[in-house]
C-alpha cells in the first residue's frame, strides 16, 4: 500500500485540489489552505482508510507550539518534542524547529510518518 | 404528507424510557431501524418485552453514559455507521445549588456534559464518513425556565443543547444538522408522580389544559427525523401547550 497515494486521493477529494499541488512536501495549511473543519474529516477519512486510531491533536501537530514554550531552553527542545512526537524524525523535528517563523509547519510527510507509526504500534500490539 | 427519510440506522440513547419506547416503533413502522441503548439487564427486559413484536427489526445495545467506556464500545458494535441520533438519556439530581455533595455534582456533569460530549463527538465523526446526519436531542421546558431544586437539570439541559446547537453549526455544511425539542410535562417518566400530585396548579399553567403524550412527542420527533425537517438546524422547538408563553 502507498500512503502516500492515499492520503493524496483523500486530499484531493477532500480540499478540491489537483493531485499535481500534493507532494509529501506540501504544507496542509500553507499550501493547500486546509481549515480545521478539513482536518476533521481528514481525520475521519484518515481513521477509516488506514482502520488506525488518531489522535487529532498528534496528528495535526496541533499543540506543538505550546510544548515548544514549555520547553525554554531550546537546546532541550529537539530531544523534548522528539519524546512528544514519536513518530516525528529527529531530522524532521529539526526542519520544523527552523520553520516555526514562517507558519503552521504541518506537511503531507508528516502525515505519512503518522500513519505509518500507529500501522506498525497496531501490529506490535 | 410524504415522511421520508434518507438513512435507516438510528440510535436511540436512552432507549428504555416511555417516550422512546413510544418512538421505536413508528420508526420501525416508516423503516427505520432503530438501535436501542440500555444500562441494567432490567432495561433490556424492559425492550424485549416492549418491543417484542419487532424481533429482528431493532437493536438493543449497552450505552451508559455514566461509564464512558460504554461509548466506544457500543459505536464499535454498530461499527460507527449511523444515519439519525436521537438522544433521550437523562440523569436527574434534584437539590439546591448551596447544598448539594460536590461529588455527586461532579459525577453528576461527568455524565451529563462530558461524557454526553464523548459520545457526541463519536456520533458526529460516524455520521461524517457518510456526509449525513441528523441528531434530536431531547431537552425540557427546564432549560428555559425552572423550578427551586432544578438548577442542576436545567445547567445539564442548557449545556447539552448547546454541544447539539455547535455540532448543527459546525458541521451543517457537511450535511450533519442538529434540533433540541424542549417538551413540557408529559404524562410519562419520573414527573409522573409529581404531575399526579400537584395536577390542579399544572393544569392551571397550561393553555391546552392538558399534558402532553408520548405519542405526540414521539410524532414530533419522527417529523425531525424526516429530510423535510433538516432546515430546522441548531434550534429548539418548545413543545408546552404554550406553558412558557403565559406570564
């Protein structure tokens, strides 16, 4: 299975876009201008094709910023949101950590990491 | 007049009080199916022996808002498909504000808000994987105005109407629609006794001289089931004899 396909087909669908404007890159609300209404039913839609739990607020990345102000010595802060996100690279963290300034930071590749972590905590359990 | 409806799964939260066991089947009987919710093996004698002519024609399913645990289980069962949601469930704690036991406060609105908010949630994200639904949410003439000791009835009714109106505002675009019916003293249920009691100072309350009855609610509330009905979104509707309209 390609999540990526999938969750591009569910995008498209849901956000009325072309699936040339998607790649694993593309920022969710930057990009494609998706509002929290989208990310209900992305949620839903997610839960469903992948029959996985989700956590909206992990998910979503929704309270990353309220964890990065709790953490004030930024030299903590990749180790402290890496325990946070666990299916966040460290690399990737990182990338978010430069990010932060220009806007909400959540990307398709984000999603994808999410999947495919609760797909494998699924089997594990 | 045409009653049509576009879905058929129906769960009713609450489902062995008089006026959804008056409900169930009228829906049965338009094609609906309705998915009963109890919480005692008492309560599910009750719908077997209520609903028995029915076999095979409705659910029974364990739904307790007072355990939470109950929610996620019971959408499980029906595997989170649902086309109409109408809500009955109610607890009752009658004291006044200044002195009734935090706790049984606490446990009180645990029930009432919070988990009634869980299985909201849970109901709503069943209906968006279809793009359709419709919940009724029965409240009272409490709501609006009470009696001395309904304080925490009246918050409960207030509260949950107000989760109903956001779900029909929030996600009317996506075809889900909400309506709370506010129905004054009916012949049926805990205020029975009481209504049997003070009957003389009630009727004297109420225009149409009369209480209402199960079956006219469970009318009412199969009409807002209908695809007709689905323009009434995120509203009550006060169903009093014109009890609150009078001074």
């Amino acid at each position: 299975m390609d999540i990526f396909k999938e969750i591009r087909q569910i995008l498209v669908e849901l956000l009325d876009v072309d699936e040339k404007e998607i790649t694993t890159d593309t920022y969710l609300v930057r990009d494609l201008c998706a509002e929290s209404i989208d990310f209900l039913e992305l949620a839903v839609s997610l839960n469903n094709r992948f029959a996985i739990e989700i956590n909206d607020d992990d998910l979503f990345l929704r309270n990353l910023r309220l964890y990065i102000q709790n953490i004030p010595d930024s030299q903590d802060r990749l180790a402290g949101l890496t325990g946070r996100f666990p299916f966040l690279s460290t690399k990737r963290i990182a990338e978010i950590l430069a990010d932060l300034d220009q806007g909400p930071v959540l990307k398709v590749k984000d999603l994808i990491a999410y999947i495919e972590w609760q797909t494998k905590s699924k089997k594990a359990a | 007049m045409n009653m049509r409806f576009t879905g058929t799964k129906c769960l009713i939260v609450g489902g062995t009080c008089d006026m959804a066991l008056t409900l169930a089947p009228k829906m049965i009987l338009s094609g609906l199916f309705p998915i009963m919710t109890f919480r005692s093996e008492s309560g599910q004698k009750k719908l077997e022996s209520r609903l028995g002519d029915f076999e095979g024609k409705y659910a029974a399913e364990y739904l307790d808002l007072d355990r939470v645990h109950s929610i996620g289980q019971s959408f499980e069962t029906i595997e989170n498909k649902l086309d109409y949601l109408v809500d009955f469930a109610q607890d009752d704690l009658e004291g006044l504000i200044a002195a009734t036991d935090a706790q049984r406060v606490q446990s009180f609105f645990e029930a009432s808000l919070n988990n009634r908010t869980i299985m909201i949630k849970t109901a709503a994200r069943a209906m968006l994987t279809q793009k359709k639904g419709r919940m009724v949410y029965v409240s009272s003439t409490a709501a609006a105005r009470q009696s001395p000791g309904q304080g925490f009835y009246a918050a409960a009714k207030n509260g949950a109407e107000s989760l109903y109106n956001a779900v029909g505002i929030e996600l009317a675009s996506k075809g889900i629609t909400t309506i709370c019916v506010r129905p004054g003293y009916v012949d049926a249920g805990r205020a029975k006794s009481f209504i049997e009691k003070h009957e003389q100072r009630i009727m004297d309350q109420i225009p149409i001289k009369r209480m209402l009855s199960c079956e006219e609610i469970a009318d009412v509330i199969l009409f807002l089931l209908t695809d007709s009905a689905s323009g009434i979104n995120a509203t009550s509707i006060t169903m009093d004899g014109g009890m609150s309209a009078v001074k």
